[in-house]
C-alpha cells in the first residue's frame, strides 16, 4: 500500500466560547479556510481536491458522515 505525505491538516479551534475548523497548509502553517460550519469545510476540501490527497481528519468528520 502506498503511504501519501498528507500537505494538509484539519484543526478545531475554540475561542470565547466559539469552536471552529480551518484548513491548514502543513508547510507553512498557512490557514487556507476557516468556518464554525463542519459542511462548510467538507465543501472546501471537495472543491479544492484536498480529498484526493488526504488530511488529517478530526473526529467531528467521522462523527458527522460528512466523506
């Protein structure tokens, strides 16, 4: 089986009582995309085709059958 480097990775941040999710390119830390919306973020990564290289997903993903 191939192992694909994964560029990408899924953080979930909360602030002030708000929790949200951003993309971030592992890189340079770079924040691609960030919603409070976990379909939100499944749309970003489909139309950018993050999917196809993988990410870290964080439990909220599978919790929510979003892939």
């Amino acid at each position: 089986m191939k192992t694909i480097s994964n560029p990408y990775k899924i953080e979930v941040v909360s602030d002030s009582g708000m929790t949200y999710y951003q993309v971030v390119r592992k890189r340079d830390e770079a924040i691609l995309y960030a919603n409070s919306l976990i379909d939100n973020i499944a749309s970003f990564i489909l139309e950018e085709g993050i999917d196809k290289m993988g990410f870290d997903s964080v439990p909220e993903f599978a919790n929510n059958h979003v892939f």
